[in-house]
C-alpha cells in the first residue's frame, strides 16, 4: 500500500525533471530559425526591419545557451522553478521580437503556445498556468503595443481590428487547448510508467519467492561435503578422546550439532527433489486451488465450479505472474462480493478458460470500457478491500503477458454482481514462450 500511495502522488523526483540539454538544443533550432527569418525578410524581401535590435535578442538567446553549456553538464537535469525561469526567459525573448515586427498581426505569433506547451508537459500545474498566464498577457498587449509589420515601404500594410482580435482569439485558444491536452498526455504517461515499474518489482517478487526452492536446493548441496567432512573428524576425535573429562562433553556436542545440520539440509533436498516435478508444472485444478486458497477465510463463501471439459487436463508451467494476477483478481472478487464468489474453470481443444463471478454491487456501466487502467477505481464501496486501481492493472498487465484475454463486465445487470473472465489459447497456456510479445515485454 506504501507503494501505491507513493505512485499517486504527483512526482517531480530527478528522473522526470526537464532535461536542460533538451531546452538548448530547442532554443538552438528557435535561433537558427529567428535568424534565417530576419535576413529573408530584411535581405531577402527587402522589407524594413529593426534588424540589430532583431539580433540583439536574438543574442541574448545564444549567450544564454553558451552560459548554461557551459555552466552545467548536459545532463544535468532542472528544478521545475529553474526550467520555469528558462521558458519565461524564451517568452518574453519571443514577445520582444513579435513587437518589433508586427505583434499579433506577424503569422509566427501562434509560436507564443510553444513555451507553454512544453511547460505542460514537464513542470507541475500551477507553474504552467503562471507561464501561461504571463504568456497571454504579453499576446493581449501586443494586439495594442507593437512596431508596424515589415512590409513594402510607402505602402504600410493596414490589418482590420476584425482580424487581429481573431489572431489574439487564436493564440489564447492554442495555448490554452495545446497545454491542457500535452499536461493531461504527459501525466497519463507518468502514470503508466510508474505502474509499469511498480508491475515489474511485483512480478520481480514473485519470481525471487519462487526461486527459493532451487537456492534451497543449491545450498544443501554445497553445504553437504564440507558437513560431511566435519562430521567425520568430529567421530574421529572423539575415538581418539574417549571420555576426556575436559574436550569429551564438547566434542559429542559438535557431532550430534553436526548430525542436526545434515538431518535439516536431508529435508532440504527431499523437498526440492520431492516438490521440483509439481512446483515446476502445474495442472489448472491445482492452479485454481492455489490462487483460492488464501482467501477463503474472510467470510465469503468461495464456489468452485467446473465446467465443460474436453480432452486430457492442461498442465501448464509454473507461471508467478499468472499467479499473482489470478490471486489479485480474486481477492478483488472477495473484497466486493456480498456473500459468495464463484470461480469456475473448463477446457478444451482450443482454450483455457478461468472465469471469476461475484454477487457485489458490480461495475458501473460508465467506467467498464476503462477497467484495467492504472490507479482507476472501478468499484465504490464501504469495503475494507477498496477499489481496483493499480492492483488490477498489475494484474491485468501480467496475465495479458501470459498471452491471456480479459474480459470484464455485469452478470445481467448493474448491482448483480460482476464477472471476470480469462482465457488463454490451449497452447499458449501449455507452452507461454509462445504468447505474443507485448508492450510490456518489450519496454
């Protein structure tokens, strides 16, 4: 649960700071792009422009690039009030080359969202409703404030109020609509992203718990010829002691400490030799049977039901992820359920089918598209299990790894409780090297 809550809360640790290499290199390509723009128009279109006060600002821009290359590593990345200072230093350098050529009426002017957006997509809200806040108000005092637009000389061109309203209009919209949309984007991808990690340490887990029996195993077996060896020497000195009144009483205690340790590394080996065939390959009866076990104490009836069944039981290999994510969904089932959970299993020639059906209250029809989601509640409830969030979508993520199908919806109505349905193709189950390779797998 500490996990969880650490997720939720919104994060700005070093790993998802701005990088400052990626705002140099941007400010970079706005200079060469300012700079080309000034001479095309200057030399190029012959109109009159200001170009050493173009330029001067222009040059802030580069010396503020070489100060900070300088002044930091490239992959120093920044504190959300240090990038914040960095994109208001970009704003107002653009504002002040929007007034000397034109305000508004100049067609860069829509350029004015892009410090904004990216503000959206790294610093943390409120930040970016302040920069956007400075942003539209350098745009509303250059519909008013601002040098003539370069045009052909003796013949100003004249924009109609109409038009620059409908620029101004414009520019407000971008910056508002494009930094909601990349905030709302970017905090949707932190999310996914720490779920995935907290997804990977889950699944870490389970495969650490059941590598336990092989180290157990390796530990006996290593352990047992120096114990042997020690054991040996042990008889041999106490032959040659007799009944030694100082070293005799301790020497019978090394060797029967001795017989203790190779009794308990015997068990160990039994254990894993004995276990090995059944913890490795697991028949879907006593797959059900161990993902339902641990939660039949908590005063909900637990129904197994077998359905249809064609052909020789599946035994498919031990999988912990699977494990994992069938337990979770019915400790889910459990925790909503009013008195009973069924789970049911059936098989055939072509799939494995594990179906999970609770009497609670179900899903609300509203969010059922959107169940599997990370940090989602899909259910709400004075229940002591809370709501699925990101412990299903771990699961949900781990099974579908599996080569699984999900499907989530109402047995035949909102409040008569809920069914979850997993499948897998026959083969998938029996051989998981042949699932399909998922986003997860690849990340």
């Amino acid at each position: 649960m500490a996990m969880i809550n650490i997720l939720n809360t919104p994060d700005f640790q070093q790993s998802q700071r701005l990088r400052l290499n990626t705002l140099i290199r941007l400010r970079w390509l706005a200079i060469v792009g300012q700079s080309v723009t000034v001479l095309v128009v200057a030399y190029g279109l012959k109109f009159p422009l200001p170009v050493s006060l173009c330029f001067a600002l222009i040059a802030c821009s580069a010396w503020m690039n070489l100060f900070l290359a300088f002044r930091f590593p490239a992959a120093h990345r920044l504190t959300p009030f240090a990038a914040f200072g960095i994109l208001i230093f970009d704003s107002l350098q653009l504002a002040g080359l929007l007034y000397m050529t034109g305000g508004l009426t100049n067609p860069f002017s829509l350029l004015m969202t892009v410090p904004v957006v990216i503000s959206a997509t790294s610093l943390p809200l409120r930040l970016t409703a302040l920069l956007g806040g400075l942003v539209m108000t350098a745009a509303t005092l250059l519909v008013f404030i601002h040098l003539p637009l370069p045009w052909h000389e003796g013949a100003p061109l004249a924009m109609p109020f109409i038009y620059v309203a409908g620029m101004w209009m414009a520019v407000l919209s971008s910056i508002a609509f494009t930094a909601m949309y990349a905030f709302r984007v970017a905090a949707e991808a932190r999310l996914l992203a720490n779920a995935l990690a907290a997804t990977e340490l889950v699944l870490q887990r389970e495969q650490h718990l059941s590598a336990l029996d092989g180290l157990a195993a390796a530990a006996a077996h290593e352990l047992g010829t120096p114990l042997a060896t020690i054991t040996l020497v042990a008889k041999e000195m106490e032959k040659a002691l007799g009944s030694d009144p100082k070293y005799g009483e301790d020497v019978k205690l090394l060797r029967s400490q001795s017989e203790r340790c190779r009794e308990i590394l015997k068990r160990l080996t039994s254990l894993s030799s004995e276990g090995e065939a059944h913890l490795s390959r697991l028949p879907l009866t006593s797959l059900v049977e161990e993902v339902t076990a641990p939660h039949r104490d908590f005063g909900i009836s637990i129904k197994l039901r077998p359905g249809d069944r064609t052909g020789p039981e599946p035994v498919g290999r031990r999988n912990p992820g699977v494990i994992y994510g069938l337990g979770n969904l019915v400790e889910n089932a459990v925790d909503f359920a009013r008195k009973s959970v069924t789970v049911r299993w059936s098989w055939d020639d072509a799939a494995v089918t594990f179906s999970i059906i609770d009497d609670g209250p179900g899903f609300p029809p509203e969010i059922i598209d959107r169940i599997g989601e990370p940090y989602m509640s899909t259910r709400q409830g004075t229940e002591a299990g809370g709501g699925l969030g990101l412990g299903l979508f771990i699961a949900k993520t781990l099974l579908e790894r599996s080569g699984a199908a999900l499907d989530f919806r109402n047995s035949s109505g909102l409040g008569e409780g809920a069914v979850v349905q997993i499948s897998w193709p026959r083969n998938v189950f029996l051989n998981p090297e042949m699932a399909p390779a998922t986003m997860f797998d690849t990340a």
